[in-house]
C-alpha cells in the first residue's frame, strides 16, 4: 500500500484548476450545445473536470475566495456534488451554460489568485 500523499499547495491546486479549465475549453472548442450533447466522451470529460475545479475549490482559503467574491464558490463547490453522487440529476444545458458562461470569470480570479501568492512560481 502506498502511503499517503502530501497535501497539494494552495498554488498546486489553482494550476489544477487551470489545467481543468484548459482541457474543457479544449474539448468543446468546436462544438455547439447540439454536439456537446451527443458525445459521450466529451461530456464525461468536462463533468470530470468539473469535479476536479470543484473539489480543488474546496481547499481555497477563505480569504482567496473573499477577495474574488464575484466567483460563485458555494455553486462550484456544489456541482461537484451533483456530478459525483446525483449523476442522473445532470442536465447537459446546465453544464453546457456553465461552460460557456462562468469558466473565463473563473479562469480570471484563479490566475489572479496564482500572482497574489507569495514565492516563485
């Protein structure tokens, strides 16, 4: 059994925020909401990605989170509970809307966040 891992920084979990960010946009680049809907594949990939910014949120100091009050933390932090244990409450529009709608505010506030830490980066 391998033993347990260190804690992730605070700046390790904004770049997995960023990284999650990335292959979403990534992965429904050239689609319309029709599209995303159809593919299987890509919708897992984004709700998985979704679940990753959500739980990474979840260890964002309150004062990070406060000094970027216009990012709905209790939303994000949220649909990772939706998408991990109410699957079948998952409505694609939301996710498609949330895609399209709150990942560049988000993006914002964590690459803002990112420089506001002490240390090298």
């Amino acid at each position: 059994m391998a033993p347990p891992a260190a804690p992730r920084s605070p700046r390790a979990r904004l770049l997995d925020v960023l990284e999650a960010i990335e292959g979403i946009r990534n992965a429904t680049a050239d689609l319309d909401f029709d599209s995303y809907a159809g593919n299987w594949i890509v919708r897992r990939a984004v709700e998985r990605g979704l679940e990753i910014i959500s739980e990474a949120s979840r260890h964002f100091s309150a004062a990070m989170k406060a000094a970027h009050p216009d990012v709905p933390w209790r939303e994000i932090a949220g649909i990772g509970n939706v998408l991990r244990h109410e699957y079948q409450r998952v409505e694609d529009r939301l996710v498609w809307n949330v895609i399209r709608d709150h990942i560049a505010p988000l993006e914002a506030a964590v690459r803002a966040a990112i420089a506001e830490l002490p240390g090298p980066e």
